[in-house]
C-alpha cells in the first residue's frame, strides 16, 4: 500500500500544514490529487512493460487511488499472485506440491506422476529459467556428479532465439492455402536443440479479426516420484526478488511532494 500525505511530508520538513493560505491550499489539493493519479499511472505503466505472464494478475490489483482524508490518497495492491510479484519470494522445493497436486496421477507401483507445462518467450527481455526444468547435479552408479547439459539462464535465452529463427517459429505458421493454422502448428525435436528445449512446440490462436492474436511456445516435462527420489536436486524454483513497484512508486511521491514544498513554502 502506499499512502500520499501532504501533512506527513511537511512534518518530515518541520513545516506546518497553517503555513499555508486559502489559495495556496487549493493549489495544494490539486497538487495531491495530481501526483495520486500520476503515481498510478506510474506502476500500471511499469508493469506493463516489466511483466509478461503475471502482467494482468498484477495489474488488476492495483486499486486506487482512493481518498481517506483531506489531501491524503491510498493505492492498494490486492490479491495473493499480485503481491506476492510485487515482494517476490525465496527458492522452494517444487517437487511436493506437484506430485501431491491435483493434476497428479497415480502409478501401478503406488507412486506418483505428473507432466508440466513450461511457457518460453522468446521476446522476451526476461532470461529463459533453466534452473526448473534441469539440475545442477545427476546421480550415477558412482554417487552426484555435475550435470554436463546445465546451461545458465541467458545461454538458454538465446539459445531459444536462436532456435526459433532457424525453424521459422518467428513467422505465422500457415496451412497449404495460405491460411493462418490454430492450435499446435509446430514441434522440434532432435537436431542441436537443447535437451531443456526438447520438444518445443509453438501453438497459435486467431482474434475476432481472424488474425493470429497470439503465439505461445511450450515444453513438457514428466516428474514422478522416482526421478524426484534420483535427482533431488530438481525442480527447485530459484526465487524471485520482486518488482518492488510501489516501493519504487513511494520514492516518486517523496520527489514529487518536496519539490512541490520547496518550490512554495520554500
């Protein structure tokens, strides 16, 4: 939450909220209500261009600003997915929650199961994780040793680019008379692809216009409770630090306010 108060800045200042006359208060009430919208307008603005698959969770939960007093404004974030973008979160152990998750499914000998499903962007300016889909070591017959396929997280990156560009991934994907293709339209196996990128599959989908609106490329990848038990090492999510927006947001209001105060109470 971040709060917009004149009173509070001025009394950081040592001034005082009488300093200031009939006119210059309804300056001030401008002021406030100004620098509330701008400041909303700064974190929505900012997620849409730091975010990708989180940008509407995050965006939609921003609320306000709203006014709680004379010249006093809140904006909120509300939501579980939205705040916890905008604080971040440590590493965790994934493996649990999946195989015990709903979409998990039982084998004949009493294990557990399930296939995951990992989005890549290649425009993006965000790194592709690897950390999720391999693991630093692999057990073999004479104990842990390093994982010859690790590969860091911007390798992968252009890793992907660079696959998407030599099979054409880049461009619409068209069936033999010309017409955009919906659904899964493309998979690449084998070749020089990364064994993290195996079988990565491009799928598409047409707008009201009949225009292709969006693409998306996805891999699969099997965990069950025996190659959770051979490399325990896997499916740890590395964290997130945050966006930290409002924080960010609050740094801006301070600016905005002192620079309102020094120029007019001096």
């Amino acid at each position: 939450m971040t709060l917009i108060s004149i009173q509070a800045h001025l009394e950081e200042l040592g001034k005082s909220i009488d300093q200031i006359g009939s006119d210059m208060e309804r300056n001030l009430q401008m002021m406030v209500a100004g620098i509330a919208s701008q400041t909303r307008g700064k974190i929505v603005r900012e997620a849409g261009q730091k975010l990708q698959s989180t940008r509407e969770d995050y965006i939609g939960g921003v609320q306000g600003p709203i006014q709680v007093g004379e010249n006093v404004y809140v904006i909120m974030l509300e939501g579980e997915m939205a705040n916890r973008v905008e604080s971040g979160w440590g590493a965790f152990d994934m493996k649990p929650g999946l195989l015990n998750g709903s979409k998990s499914k039982s084998t004949k000998d009493g294990g557990r199961y399930v296939t995951v499903p990992f989005r890549h962007s290649p425009s993006s300016k965000e790194p592709t994780s690897g950390k999720m889909l391999g693991v630093p070591k692999i057990r073999t017959k004479g104990g842990l040793i390093p994982n010859p396929n690790r590969i860091s997280d911007t390798a992968l990156k252009q890793h992907l680019q660079k696959i998407v560009k030599q099979y054409k991934l880049n461009s619409i994907i068209k069936d033999a008379s010309g017409n955009p293709m919906t659904g899964k339209v493309a998979s690449i196996k084998g070749g020089n692809l990364h064994s993290y990128l195996q079988a990565l599959t491009k799928y598409q989908a047409l707008g009201a216009s009949g225009k292709v609106s969006h693409s998306i490329f996805m891999t699969f990848r099997r965990l069950s409770t025996k190659s959770a038990a051979r490399n325990p090492e896997g499916w740890v999510n590395p964290g997130y630090k945050g966006v930290h927006l409002f924080q960010n947001a609050e740094n801006f209001i301070n600016d905005k306010v002192r620079e309102w105060i020094s120029t007019n109470i001096g």
